[in-house]
C-alpha cells in the first residue's frame, strides 16, 4: 500500500524535499513506515530516530492531521504522515 510521508522544518531540509511517497505492506505500523521513509538518508534517520533505530519520543507525528503516540499504530492505504522535529523557543 501506499503512503505519503510529510517532514516539516529541519527535517525537510534533511529529506530534500516536503514529503515521500513510499510502498509498505499491508497491517504495517508507523514505525516501520517511518524508518523505510528515512533509512535511506543517514542525516535524516539520525534526527528522527533514536539509537534503537525506533521513532524519537521528540519527534512529533501525526495521521491525516490526528495526532499519533503509539508508533506501533497500523498505518492505511493512501494515509499522510506528517512528522515535525522537537520545537523550542520563546
């Protein structure tokens, strides 16, 4: 099935671009399609996942606009992933 992965700020610097459209098999979790759309691009992976190779609790992820905590979530056919790295400021 298909999805579309969104990175936003620093990350779509990373990416090289706004989003990825990538192929992942059906019952996939978020997880998974996170570290397909990121593994091919070192820069990428190391702000996104940790050094488990799992999501960074930092990173910020959503599914079609819903908030998401559980990486472990199934994704769907046709779903957009937004991620957004950790902000800061004042």
């Amino acid at each position: 099935m298909q999805l579309t992965i969104q990175f936003e700020a620093q990350l779509r610097q990373l990416a090289g671009g706004a989003d990825r459209q990538i192929e992942v098999a059906d019952g996939c979790t978020l997880q998974a399609a996170i570290q397909s759309a990121v593994g091919d691009t070192p820069e990428l992976a190391n702000a996104v996942l940790d050094s488990g190779r799992s999501v960074s609790r930092s990173v910020l992820a959503f599914i079609n606009d819903a908030p998401v905590t559980d990486f472990d979530a199934p994704v769907n056919e046709g779903d957009v992933v937004l991620l957004l790295p950790p902000i800061s400021g004042g």
